[in-house]
C-alpha cells in the first residue's frame, strides 16, 4: 500500500477523531461508537473496492495496553484524596467490587453448568466480561457533574485493576491452596511499595530533569516499570493509579526528605504540563485502537445467533446487578446503570486466555456482541440524561463533610 495513502489515511482519522470528541459534548454519543463504525467502515469500503489490506490484529494488543496505562494515567490525576471524598471512594470501591464478584460468580455457574465447563475454564473466561471498560465510561461521562464524573473515574479504574488482579491469579495458578493465597497477598504488598517508591523517584525526576524533553521519558519508564510488573505477575495497574494520585496531590505532603526531592511547589507547573503530553497521547492511542478494533470487526462475527443470546444473557446479568447494587447502597439510578461498558480491558483480557483454558463459546463474536451492546446501551442512557438533573444528583454520592486530606505524607516516614 503506498505511504502516502496511508499517511492521509491516519491524518483523516485522526481530524475525525477529534471532531466526534468535541461534537459528543453536544449529541451526547459517545466517540468510541463513532470510531468503532468509522474502522468498521474503513474495512467495509477495501474489501468492497478491492483496496489492499493489512492484517491489523496483532496491533491491537500493543495498542490496547498503551491506551490502558495512559488512560488511567491521565485520570487518575483528577482524583483528590480530601475528607470530602471519602463517600465517593467508599461507594465507587463497593460498585466495583461486588457486582463484578457476583457477576463473575454467575457467569462462571452458567458456563460450568450448561456448557460443562470446569470451574477454572469457566472463571477465567467469566472475568473478562465482568470489568466495566474504563478506556470507554471515563471519556464518555464528560458533561456529567463532578461528582458524577469523579465516581465513574474511581470505579471504573479500580474495576479495571480489581479485575486484572484476579484474572492473573486465576489464570495463572493452577492450584489454589493457603501457599497460593499467601504469595497472592505478598504480590499485592510488593506492588503497593514498589508503586509508592517509584512515584517518589519519578516525581523526583520530573524535577530535575531540565532538558527541554522531559516528560517522554517519564511516560517511557512508567510504561517500563508497568510492563516489568506485569512479567512478574504483580497488578501493575496500581502503580499507575497511584502515581497519578501522587502527582495530583502533591499538596498534601508533609515529609521534608520527599519535600526537598519532588518540591512540590514548584513541581505543581511541570505536573500540568505533564497531564497535558498524557492527555493528547491518550487521545492519540485511544482514537488508533478502537479504530483499528472496528476494522477487525466482521459481520458474521457480529451477527453470529449461535453467541447471540448468550451475549444477551450477559447483557441482562451486567445490568441487573448494577441496579440491585446501585439500589442498595443509595447511589442514583441514573444515569450511572447505564455506565457499564465492555471494551479495551475485555479484550486485552481475552485475548491474554492460555490456550489450555480457552472456553468455545467465549469467542470473538461473544466479545464483540457484549461490547457493541453495552456501549449502544450506555450511548441510549446518556442521550436521555437531562444536565439540568445533574444537582440533584450530586446530593446522594457526595455528602457534604469539610475538606481535610485523607492522606498526609508526615515527617516519621
């Protein structure tokens, strides 16, 4: 295929890809929708005109965990640890948690039972269905209130992190006694203390550093230290989150030590320009991958019945325990039962399936019908959702408490 093509190519979608960011503040329809029919398109129009085609799959996981750590990155800077933010923290960690487990647990039954499956086959293969898609709720809850946005920003990602944990120990364990919990646990402390001194470190260098590039090679060493983690099994997401949120409150620091290595003062500046190189990498590598899932979309994977009321199933599962969940703890109905889409962490997560616990019926088409849905869904629930109902939603999920720092970094560390 000539260069020149392909440049243009790329140059196009990525104009439209910023045309359908600033026009989904109007219309409400999410971007994603529109870059997974534009890819769908795209292969549509070169097989209907005979145009030569590249085979696009192996990308997709590179591209897939590129936008995963930026898109994480880039959010977790707006997550304020405040007294005032413990409500939030507390119900989005709970809305995570318990759905995807019970979800997960009744996915699993009706795949041990009516497609007799082993457990571990049908575990493995039910978690990736169970993760709400961070890569697509967080872009696509803009013109929600803060609280709103804040809360699907928390659960969403701890969702994705949650999830990624316990895929990896499923998948990768094949026995689980007290010896496997143990190192589990351990794995969890590592990550946590690895995560905290290399925040410390990267912050230290975003300082120092004074030649005029400064933030690519910070973003290349989280990749790295992101990538390491996960050779070794540990849940590398949490050092992503975590030095998000260390670099978006370094305010709260009391230690002298990190104090005269981060100096936060005057780091505060370089912090801003830092999210603002994340942010236009995370629209650049978010745009290339659901483009990129939408031309490897195919009809008869789309409309392949013999999925089809299966993906259904997972629908309603997915939707009913969120409202149970909402309902339960008091969080507003809407729109957030709405905000449950499969995309970017499913697909990495299906694709990362050993062989020797590969499940028939968990294919391409499932993946791709339970996405479709739940982002069309998603898209149904934001286009009736009134901005005017936005005040009277805040009340429920953010109660009003004084603004004191949930974390403070003293001076005895």
């Amino acid at each position: 295929m000539d260069s020149a093509l392909v440049i243009v190519a790329l140059c196009l979608i990525l104009l439209l890809s910023y045309l359908f960011d600033v026009s989904s503040k109007l219309t409400k329809i999410p971007s994603v929708i529109l870059l997974i029919t534009l890819g769908f398109i795209i292969s549509w129009v070169s097989k209907k005109f005979d145009i030569p085609t590249v085979d696009l799959s192996s990308i997709l996981p590179i591209l897939g965990t590129f936008g995963l750590i930026l898109i994480v990155l880039d959010e977790s800077f707006e997550l304020k640890l405040s007294k005032d933010r413990i409500p939030i923290i507390k119900k989005s960690l709970i809305v995570a948690v318990f759905p995807m487990l019970i979800l997960c647990a009744l996915l699993a039954l009706a795949f041990y039972f009516f497609r007799e499956a082993t457990w571990h086959v049908a575990v493995v293969n039910a978690i990736p269905l169970a993760i709400i898609s961070s890569a697509i709720a967080i872009p696509s809850v803009h013109h929600l209130s803060r609280n709103l946005k804040e809360f699907v920003i928390y659960e969403s990602s701890l969702s994705d992190i949650i999830g990624v944990v316990l895929f990896n120990f499923f998948a990768l364990n094949a026995v689980f006694d007290a010896g496997t919990m143990i190192v589990f646990v351990v794995q969890i402390l590592l990550m946590l203390l690895i995560s905290f001194v290399a925040s410390v470190l990267l912050s230290g260098l975003l300082y120092k550093i004074d030649h005029h590039i400064k933030f690519v090679p910070i973003i290349v060493l989280v990749m790295l230290i992101y990538e390491i983690s996960k050779i070794y099994h540990l849940p590398a997401l949490i050092f992503i989150l975590i030095f998000g949120i260390f670099l978006g409150n370094l305010d709260l620091i009391r230690n002298p030590k990190i104090n005269k290595l981060v100096h936060p003062e005057v780091l505060d500046q370089e912090v801003v320009n830092f999210r603002q190189v994340v942010t236009e990498g995370t629209f650049l590598i978010r745009t290339l991958f659901f483009v990129v899932f939408g031309y490897l979309i195919h009809l008869p994977d789309l409309l392949n019945l013999q999925t089809l009321l299966w993906s259904l199933i997972v629908v309603t599962g997915v939707f009913t325990v969120r409202a149970v969940q909402l309902k339960a703890i008091g969080l507003p109905m809407f729109p957030l039962l709405f905000v449950a889409p499969r995309g970017l962490i499913t697909i990495l997560l299906f694709l990362s399936i050993p062989v020797s616990l590969e499940m028939p019926l968990v294919n391409k088409s499932m993946i791709i019908q339970v996405i479709i849905i739940t982002v069309l869904i998603m898209m149904i629930g934001m286009l009736f959702h009134k901005e005017e109902e936005v005040v009277e939603e805040e009340k429920p999920i953010d109660e009003i408490l004084p603004a004191e720092p949930i974390l403070v970094i003293e001076d005895s560390l």
